[in-house]
C-alpha cells in the first residue's frame, strides 16, 4: 500500500484533507503546533486518513549528538505524536553533516537511545551526500528505517515499511518535470514493501504530488 502526500499543509489544511489520503506534518520540526490545532486535523481527516511527523530539528542540530535543547524538544514533540497517532516519526539531518566514523557514530547511538520508547516506527533521512549503504550500515539492525529518494535511490525490495521523500530534484524551490516524476513513479511502482510512504517536499509539492499520484493511478 502506498500513502502518498506532502510535507506540511501546502494549502489550507481543510482542503488538503479532502484531497490527500497522507501528510508529513511538519510543524513539529520548527515548534509544537497547539493541541487544539492537532485535534482539528484529526477531526477533519477523514477515516483511514495517515499522519506522519517530523522530529524536532533540535535533535539533529549538533550532528545527533545528545542537548538540553534537543532533549527538551523531543519530550514536546511525543505528545503531539501521540495525539496525531502518527503511523512514523521522520528524523532527518543537516545537509552539511558528513558521513565521518564520528558523526555516523552520533546517528546510532541516538536511535540506540530510543530503541525502548514506546514510539511510532522511526524513519531517518541521511544527509543527501551521503551514500545509501553508509547509512543503511550505521543503522544496521536498528529498527530504523532510511528514507529514500526515488531518483538516487533503488527500489525498495524488501520490508514492511519503507519511505521515499522527494526533496526536489535541484533542491526545495524546484520543480519536477514530468520525466522526473515517471522515473520516481516507477521506483516507487518496482518496490516490494508492504508499506510505502511518500512524501513530497518541494516548493511545488502540492502540485507535483497530485501529478504524482495520477502517475501511480492512486
């Protein structure tokens, strides 16, 4: 099953969820959106509508390496997953962060620290930078999933979940091409993974994602 959407409400939140079965909420990465805001999304989804949610960027500031300030964020950040009944946490880095034996080190040890949390599925989106199997390797036997992007990455070809983001091909304020998207739609579409989230993250998502989903016929 795939859950396509965006990142973030890129139009007034009441008309995305009568167009879209998904959304990233992405406030959480930037504050903590107030509960009455949150127990309006959910009373305005409508049944089977997917919530995921982005980690505090806090958490990730320092290279993953543990703060007050990200400590701090993340304990504000759980109750808004709660409330969402996020189906998965998306942890994502700074660009700048390398794939040194020390940051990678960083990376693991934080989601070590989370492995007894009663949380939704955590996915990790490495820097781009960064070679897929360095990040599949520095959480190896984590139950950590790594974010892909459908253009750099292959398909996925095993797994109960597994998540594609699209961050734009030349970046946030850039658009897809049609050509692009068919090549994402068919990454996408050669996957084997019983769950599939997608989420488009550029300037233009909101379009891109609906030509998206016409693509793969959702």
């Amino acid at each position: 099953m795939i859950h396509l959407g965006c990142s973030g409400f890129p139009v007034p939140a009441t008309r995305y969820l009568k167009e879209f079965r998904a959304v990233e909420v992405a406030d959480t990465m930037l504050g903590v959106p107030g509960p009455a805001l949150v127990r309006r999304w959910r009373r305005e989804a409508p049944e089977g509508f997917l919530f995921t949610a982005l980690a505090p960027k806090e958490v990730s500031a320092d290279g993953f390496k543990p703060t007050a300030a990200g400590q701090s964020a993340w304990e504000c950040f759980l109750p808004v997953v709660r409330d969402l009944d996020a189906r998965a946490i998306i942890v994502t880095s700074t660009p700048d962060m390398t794939a040194s034996k020390i940051n990678r080190g960083a990376v693991r040890t934080f989601f070590e620290g989370l492995a007894n949390e009663r949380i939704p599925p955590l996915i990790w989106e490495a820097p781009a930078s960064w070679e897929l199997r360095d990040a599949e390797t520095t959480v190896k036997d984590l139950a950590v999933v790594v974010a892909r992007d459908p253009l750099r990455h292959p398909p996925l070809s095993r797994g109960t979940l597994g998540c594609f983001r699209l961050p734009g091909p030349a970046g946030f304020k850039s658009r897809y091409e049609d050509p692009a998207l068919e090549a994402a739609a068919a990454t996408i579409r050669a996957s084997r993974c019983d769950e599939m989230l997608v989420a488009l993250c550029n300037v233009d998502m909101y379009a891109d994602a609906k030509r998206l989903r016409k693509m793969l016929e959702l």
